[in-house]
C-alpha cells in the first residue's frame, strides 16, 4: 500500500510505542492530526490547518456548507497538487468568500445565487470577481467529483470586462529614475524588473546562484519555461550600486527574500514617492520591456525568449504599446 506523504505533517513514535501525527509548520506545532492519513477525519483536521483554522471550527461546520466545502477542497489533490503559488492565490479568492458567505448551502445552491454573489464581488473589483468566479468553477468541480453535487452552478456565469496592466511610457520611467538614484532598493528593484522582463514573482525569486556568466537563468514558476537573461549594462549598474545582502538579488532592508506581494508594494510605494499615477504597477515594467524590445526591432520570436511566452499572440499582446510611428519608420528603413 503506498504510503501517502503531506508537507507539514510530523510523526514519531512516543514512550509507549503509540504512533502519533501533529501539523508543524514555520517552526510551530498547531496541532494533533488523529486517524490514518487519506481518512476523512484526517484530512478535515489537515485541511484545517492549512486554512489556518481550527480543527473544532471545522467540526462544527454545517456539512453542507460552503465552509466546509472549501476545507475539504484544501484537503483535495485538486488543491495539494496546485504550485504555491497557485495555492496562495486561490486561497486568497476562497478565504474572503468562506468568511462572508460560508454559512449558505453549497449542496443546493443554485446558479442563480452564485451569480449573486459573484456580482457583488465584481462590481467594485472586477479583477477578484473573476477570480473568484474561476477558483468557485473548480471548487463545484471537486464537489461533483466527490459526488455531493451533480451540477456545476459557476458554469454560464460571463466574466467582467476588465483592462490591462499598464505599460510604463517612457517619460514615467524616467520619472521614477530621477527620484530613486542608482544605489536604492527602490532603483535595484525597478532595474530587475525591467532589464529582466520577468513577472513579479521570478523576479522576487531571483539569487546570486542564478547569476552565471554574464546572465541571470530563471526557471519560470508560471509555466516552467527556463530562460537565460543576458545582464543588461544598466542591469549591472543597479546590482553594483546596490549589492545583495543576502542571497536574493532583491531582499528587503535586511538582505531577507522578499515574497511576490512584498516586491509589489516596494513599487508600489515607490511610485507613489515619485508623484506616478497608480496606474504605474510592478507588472507594467514587464510590459514596458517587452515593448522597448519591440521598438528596438527585436523579432516576436526574440522577444519570446525573453518573456518565456509560449505563444506569439501572448507576445502580441504584451507589446501593443509599442510605439507604431518608431516601429513603422524601422520598417520603411529596411526598403
């Protein structure tokens, strides 16, 4: 029989011979986990602690309930085999709607009602309503699955009509650089960004052991494409002027990693010292690279072995602002 493995799990035998099971994660025992692993009272109590709650919380649940369903969905392979990345965004859609609307039925609720819902997310945030609409699709899913449902009610709800990340101009790029100088973390961080024109989350993740030769390698948590990016010369004067405390390119005051979120609000706040719109996010330095590689006359498939984009109609998308008159006059050179 195979022997099922769970990341935070700590078993050992005690003084009387009893095998015992506990949930130990950042250096803290929360708690027991009673029965054999893959049991049902097993995986509540483990999907509990994953949600940060409390195994008697999650026994007092309505078994119906959309609270409960969302546990035992963390306590899923359809949840588990997620990357982390991918977990710690689902779990940021599903921890809100669980708070407000984990008391309602999800066994009878109807597509009606979870459109209502939907709706109400949406129409102050449309970006989180059709997450929230994409992470419930596959929560239904697990219940359908695990036979508690026969219906899927997120099906048939339209996602919201919602923009595109901005792409930094020129002139804001010049703008932040006037006010964070060669030698801040503030500069290092936007350098990275934009030299490497890797999401935020690689970027956060980029160490002195992926710089080789001149390059950065970076293995793309999204897709797992892996990419060599060559040290650009403005690149290397930011890394210079400010080194690396730590292990990690970019790390905060004290040289520690940064998370994804953390990396994003150095920006953030950064900008918003510099007097930019807010329009002006982390993610726009990535569209912004890809468009000077476009006005520089870099090729689609050039400017996909930077990106690590799987298709050329992603790179198409990224690098609509790219200046059409600059682009065209290139094109009318080459007559």
């Amino acid at each position: 029989m195979t022997k099922i493995r769970l990341k935070y799990v700590n078993e050992y035998i005690d003084r009387t011979g009893k095998l015992r099971r506990y949930f130990r994660k950042g250096g803290k025992q929360l708690g027991p986990l009673t029965g054999e692993p893959g049991s049902e009272e097993f995986m509540s109590a483990y999907a509990a602690y994953l949600a940060k709650k409390s195994p008697a919380v999650v026994r007092n649940m309505n078994k119906d309930s959309l609270a409960k369903l969302i546990v035992d969905y963390y306590g899923s392979r359809y949840f588990t085999d997620l990357k982390p990345s991918s977990r710690q965004l689902y779990k940021y859609a599903l921890e809100p709607l669980s708070k407000a609307h984990g008391h309602r039925c999800a066994i009878t609720m109807t597509a009606e009602h979870a459109e209502t819902i939907i709706n109400r997310i949406g129409a102050e945030r449309p970006g989180m309503g059709n997450l929230t609409r994409a992470v419930l699709r596959r929560v239904f899913q697990f219940a359908i699955k695990a036979k508690r449902r026969k219906d899927n009610p997120m099906l048939g709800i339209d996602p919201f009509k919602v923009g595109e990340h901005h792409t930094w101009t020129d002139a804001e790029l010049r703008q932040y650089e006037a006010k964070w100088r060669l030698g801040t973390r503030q500069r290092l961080a936007y350098a990275l960004l934009l030299y490497t024109g890797q999401r935020v989350g690689d970027v956060a993740d980029m160490t002195r052991a992926d710089v080789a030769d001149g390059a950065i390698h970076v293995v793309q948590e999204k897709t797992g494409a892996r990419v060599w990016i060559e040290i650009h010369p403005e690149l290397h004067k930011a890394m210079k002027a400010c080194p690396a405390k730590g292990l990690s390119l970019i790390g905060d005051a004290a040289g520690r990693p940064l998370k994804r979120p953390a990396l994003s609000a150095l920006i953030r706040e950064a900008r918003k010292a510099a007097e930019l719109p807010s329009r002006c996010v982390a993610h726009g330095l990535r569209k912004a690279a890809m468009r000077r590689l476009a006005e520089a006359g870099a090729t689609a498939n050039q400017i996909a072995a930077v990106s690590g984009h799987k298709t050329l109609k992603e790179v198409e998308r990224y690098t609509k602002a790219a200046d059409q008159r600059k682009m065209a006059k290139q094109a009318m050179d080459k007559l």
